[in-house]
C-alpha cells in the first residue's frame, strides 16, 4: 500500500488504504480542525523528534469497553484503602508533560515533541482533551490524558510516579465513563498491561463501525469533573471479595 503525503487541504485517505502496520499518511499539520477530523476516522498522529508528522490507522485495533475492566485483587484492595486521591482535569498541563519525562527519563524517546504537547493543550482548551490525575500525599503521583467524542474516549499516554498510580487513575476513569454511558476506549496498540485491565483486540472495520454510531452522540465538551463515581468505585470495591 502506499503511504499518502497531505497537503495543507483538510482531508484524510480512508483508513483501509493504510500500510500493514497502520501506517497512512505523512505530513499535514496538528491544527485542532484536523486533529478533530482524524480521530473521527480512526487515524492518530504518531512520530519522534525531526520526523515529519505521521498518522496511523493499526488493524487490530485495541478497545476496552467500560463495562469489561478487569479489577485486580490487589487493585481492589488499593481502592479500598483510598491512598490515592483521582481528579479529573485539574492538571492536564503537567500530566502532559509528565508522560513525555518518564520516557525520556527511561531513555526510551517520546512521541510527545514540544508542537505535540502544544497541540493536545488546545485540543484541552478547547474540550475535547481530558486529564486524569492520581494524587498522593498532595503530590501529583500518576495519571493519563485521551480525547472524547461522542461516546468514545480515546487514551494517549499515561504515566506513574508511584506505583499503582496510573492503575488507579484509570480504573476510576472507566467507571466513570460507564455511568456517563461511554461505548469504548480506543486503546490503539496492543499493550500486555492493557489487556490484563480487560481490553481486546478488534478488527479495524469493527473498530470504525462503532466509532461511527458513538459519534452520532453529543459530545461531553468542556471541563470534566467527576459526579461522584470514584468513590463509589472505591467502596464497591471494598464491598466485594478479595477471592
């Protein structure tokens, strides 16, 4: 297949016309008209420092459905005991940056170059981009930041500075997007430690066919606060056995 070059016209190739490993189309831009538009087609920017932009498309696709989390005995029990304290956009800038250290501290690189950074901080601005924060002993501990739209919450990065910050981080994100009646999270890529949280790979058709009916629904825009779900996460947990 061949990989399509953009141009500065707002548009994407179809998503099935990407190379075997996902890869679509380079160059274009990260204007928030055009980020809105590739995530409504399943394609995602995806490059390293001094390479051009690159958008992609994987098939598989890796999905969770709120309902299927899987909840560890010992998350649960770290539920339980409440050490964490998750809050919902209060800290997008410094959980953004936070994801891009950690890899860059680990000497593994990061995707999350300075134009990146500043285009997720307007998508933020804008409502469409959302942080999770796991706070510890008043400190920022762990956490993660995707996109919404529709009813489908796209993950892009997460981070841990404690550890099991990030696990709590998102477990209280999935519960709360079940009660606000979420259909998926796109995941992207195959991860070993997602899969152990309940996620599955799809095929990219089926990926498409249900982000297609989740978009028909309003998007939650804005700032986003929790309405109470986390705790009653944590108590649920605490109510259920440790079998």
């Amino acid at each position: 297949m061949p990989v399509f070059e953009l141009s500065e016209k707002l548009g994407f190739p179809p998503p099935h016309l990407a190379e075997r490993e996902g890869l679509l189309a380079v160059g274009g831009d990260l204007s928030l008209p055009r980020l809105i538009l590739a995530y409504k087609k399943g394609i995602f920017p995806w490059y390293s420092e001094y390479d051009p932009i690159i958008w992609w498309s994987p098939d598989p696709r890796l999905v969770l459905y709120p309902r299927d989390l899987k909840v560890s005995k010992s998350l649960k029990k770290i539920l339980r005991q409440g050490r964490f304290q998750v809050t919902l956009d209060l800290a997008f800038d410094a959980v953004i940056q936070e994801c891009a250290a950690v890899r860059t501290e680990a000497g593994q690189g990061t995707w999350l170059v300075a134009e990146m950074i500043e285009a997720y901080r307007l998508l933020h601005q804008a409502g469409y981009a959302h942080s999770v924060e796991a706070w510890f002993e008043g400190r920022l501990a762990g956490g993660l930041y995707g996109v919404s739209l529709g009813r489908c919450f796209f993950g892009e990065s997460m981070f841990t500075r404690v550890s099991n910050a990030s696990k709590v981080a998102f477990a209280t994100l999935v519960r709360q997007l079940e009660a606000w009646r979420f259909d998926l999270i796109d995941c992207q890529v195959k991860t070993d430690h997602l899969i152990r949280l309940g996620a599955l790979e799809i095929p990219r058709r089926e990926f498409l066919r249900q982000l297609e009916k989740s978009l028909e629904s309003r998007t939650r825009r804005g700032i986003w606060r929790f309405d109470g779900q986390e705790k009653a996460f944590a108590l649920e947990s605490a109510r259920q056995p440790l079998n």
